[in-house]
C-alpha cells in the first residue's frame, strides 16, 4: 500500500460540503491483531463529525434533483443523532429547515449540538419495538405528513443512502489499499454503508469478505448466521443494531456477523484512545471488537479494513465516564456484597462533590449546580461534620434581616445538618429504607471514615442491575 510521504493540502474552499469525504486511514499497531493487518477509516474527520455527512449529501441532492424537496421545505427525519447532524449540516447550507426525532437514549452531546445547530429536535422512547406509534421511524413518517412541505426522508429505504458509499466510501477503500482487502467490517444501522461499500467491492471483482458487527441485543446477527432474527434485547452503543431489517441492507452480502456485548465494545474503544490516541464513538467499539475477533481467528496473514464511525467527543458524558459506566453495570468494577456495591462515586477516589465548613453558601450553591447534585457532604480535614443541601440554602434565603449578598456569604458550617443519619457500609439493604421514608440521603461509614452517598435513585438502580436476587 502506498503512503504519501507528506501531507497532501488542498486550497480553500467555499462550504463544508466540498469536504464531506476523502477520509484518511490509519492503521492499529498498538493492539493485538493476531496475524492480520487492522486499518481504520476515520470517518470522525468529515465535516459533521462522522460517516453520516456522506449519506445526507446524498439523499439531499437525489431528493431535490426528484422534486421531493423544493426551496423553503422542511427535511424530517428519525435518527440516532449523527445523521441528524448531517442532514442539518447540510440542510442549514441548503437553506432548508430541518426537525428531528431521536430516540432518548442518545448522548446529551448529539443533542445538545442538534439545537445548537438550529435542528428542530423532538425526543421520542427507545424501548419500544418497530410499529409502534412512538418508535421514532413512525413518528417521523408522521410528522413529515402533517408538515406543509415536508420531505421524510427514511435513510432506511431511500436508495441514495447506500448510493452514497457506493460512488464514494467503497472507492475511497479501494484506492487506500491499492486493491488489496481481504475483510471489511461494518454495522447496521440504516444499512446503507455495509451494502454499498460490499457492492462497490463485488463490482471491482474483490472476494473480501463483508463482516457485520452487531451489537448483542440486536436481531441482525441471528439472521446472518443461523437464518433467523437473534435474541432481542436493549443495548446503550449508539447508532447500530435493529429488530427489523432495513429496506437499505442487503443481507444477502454479508458473509459472517459477531454479537459484540456493550462491555467489549466500550472496553475496545478506550483501549483504543488509550494505546492509539483515536478518540471514537461507542458503535466503533462494536466495529473494531468484531474486526479484532475475526483478525485474532486468522491463521494467516490478512488486511482488514472497517471504521472509525464518528468521533468519541460526543459520548464524553457516556462511554468516557467511568461512574456512568458504573451507573449501567459496565464498569470494571470490585464488588464487595455490601452497601458499597451501591456508591458509584466513592469519596476515598474523589469521586464525591464536597464542601467544607468555611465555604460560603454561594460556593456550595454553584457546586450542586455545576454537579447536578442537591446536596453536598460537608468535609473539615478529612472527616464527615455535616451535610448541606438546597432546603438548607433556601431557608437562609427566607429572611429579610441582612441582603440576599450576606445571605449567600454565610459560611456553610452555620446552616449545615450537624445530626446526621448515618449507615455502616457492611449492613444490608434493608437499612436503606427507615432513612428514605424520611427523605433522608444515606450517607456510608466504614468506621468514621465517609464512604459515599446513596439516594433512591442508586438504590432502585442496583436493583434493575441485579434483578436476579
């Protein structure tokens, strides 16, 4: 395979569209690949962050060169957050308006960025099947129809989808591997990308083999291998995995398919960023966990090719967040069989937002805030003294006496609960409950040592998680 000595630059240009594509490819040498070679296509460097900004180009132009979509329309679509971003990266340029339906379970990131971009965002459930009413294909179906103007366009049946990959991607795959692929490995969300970039390679006469990484709890895998849909389930990688096959994904070119369990995939991605400085998205973990299990399965040497989908910027606040993962089960976590089981953030790691006695009411106020908290442990050399929470604050607040300024002055030693309702971290459940009948936090002892916080929420939690005790 050639490499370009130097960077090869281009002049400027006049839109981010002129960019979308001609990703660059690097290739894994820091994780174990058994005897193959292991290239990513870093689709997280196009203009909208992933491999999506191919496909909304795509199925913009082919919808108004059909006259779906004409000057002033609204483009409505159901995503998963990045072809979102794509379809208003590229409607915004086009001048049209853009409204979005997105499952609740994607990334405050994704949808943080949709507004910010000026999408129309409405957030529908995750946990219903195919055919309900507020799955979000359906509901977008629907609002597409109630809106004058409004062109739906279903990446997961629209040609122009799997088109885009076809002209592009699969060319692009060809000509970085100077014709040499021997596997190419890629999920299902739309379809799109797997079927055009197979296509694209049976058309240049390449016998590469099409793997499909498949999240465990999506359908599509059984289909591939055994000819019938897999066990369904829920599953938090974003993006990838269906109970339905989409009309955009060609089964029929897939030659083998792996069931990547959420815990691989976001271990593989941080091993990732860790050992090769890529910063990817949760559905590459599912990618590169199946590229990895079906290179290390090689007896010989092979050069394998699958992607970086989009960039891991935007799940910071999921897949990077070690008490996140730990809210999910999916942290590697050392499990004692006591009420520490329960403490995500566990004070003695520094993991617990505290206080102490000396800060001011207005310092404690901002750090509940800033940490989506409403209370704080209050901390004086090292040992627990009290509590402080929102009620405390507010009842200072409800004095005329010295100015709203003095007031969040005080020092929070002089409002905090002294008498505490404490808990031994070694008791058992069951201890929880006096304390939040009375709307008490439980605050965990080993000792006189502070272990951590836990609230209704970190109990109901362990109990979802542990459903079988």
């Amino acid at each position: 395979m050639s490499l370009a000595p130097t960077p090869v630059l281009t002049g400027p240009t006049g839109s981010l569209l002129d960019l979308i594509g001609k990703t660059p490819m690097v290739e894994v040498t820091k994780i174990d690949t058994g005897p193959c070679r292991l290239f990513l296509k870093l689709e997280s460097q196009n203009p909208g962050g992933s491999i999506k900004d191919r496909i909304a180009l795509s199925m913009i132009a082919a919808a108004e060169a059909e006259g779906f979509l004409k000057p002033g329309g609204t483009i409505v679509e159901a995503t998963a957050g990045n072809t979102g971003l794509a379809l208003t990266l590229v409607g915004q340029a086009k001048g049209y308006k853009v409204l979005l339906v997105i499952p609740d379970k994607m990334s405050k990131e994704k949808i943080q960025h949709l507004r910010a971009m000026g999408a129309d965002v409405r957030l529908t459930r995750s946990d219903v099947p195919h055919g309900h009413p507020e799955y979000y294909t359906d509901m977008a179906e629907r609002l597409a129809q109630q809106i004058p103007g409004g062109f739906y366009v279903n990446q997961f049946a629209n040609d122009a989808n799997s088109a885009a990959h076809f002209k592009t991607t699969g060319p692009e795959i060809w000509e970085q591997m100077d014709g040499d692929v021997d596997a190419f490995v890629a999920g299902i969300g739309s379809g799109g990308t797997i079927t055009g970039i197979a296509r694209y390679l049976k058309s240049v006469g390449s016998d590469a083999k099409v793997i499909l990484a498949d999240p465990v709890g999506s359908t599509l895998a059984g289909i591939v291998n055994e000819g019938v849909p897999g066990p369904e389930g829920s599953y938090t990688v974003e993006g990838i995995g269906q109970n339905f096959v989409p009309d955009t994904a060609d089964i029929t070119l897939i030659d083998k398919a792996y069931s990547i369990p959420d815990a691989e995939a976001i271990a593989t991605v941080r091993e990732l960023l860790l050992k090769e400085g890529v910063l990817a998205g949760s559905s590459s973990g599912t990618l590169i966990g199946a590229a990895l299990r079906w290179c290390r399965e090689q007896t010989e040497p092979k050069r394998v090719v699958t992607f970086v989908c989009d960039t891991g910027a935007k799940y910071l606040s999921k897949v990077y967040n070690d008490a996140w993962l730990a809210d999910q089960g999916l942290g590697e976590r050392e499990l004692h069989g006591d009420l520490s089981d329960l403490i995500t953030r566990k004070y003695e790691n520094g993991d617990v937002v505290v206080i102490g006695p000396d800060d001011t009411l207005d310092t404690a106020f901002k750090r509940m805030k800033g940490a989506d908290v409403s209370q704080l442990p209050v901390i004086d050399q090292g040992r627990l003294v009290g509590i402080v929470d929102e009620s405390d604050i507010v009842h200072v607040m409800n004095t005329d006496e010295i100015t709203r300024q003095e007031r969040f002055g005080k020092p929070v030693g002089s409002v905090m609960t002294r008498d505490l309702d404490t808990v031994q971290v070694g008791e058992p459940l069951d201890a929880l409950i006096p304390l939040f009948d009375r709307d008490r936090v439980a605050i965990v002892l080993d000792g006189d040592a502070f272990v951590g916080l836990i609230t209704r929420s970190d109990l109901i939690n362990h109990l979802s998680l542990n459903r079988q005790g």
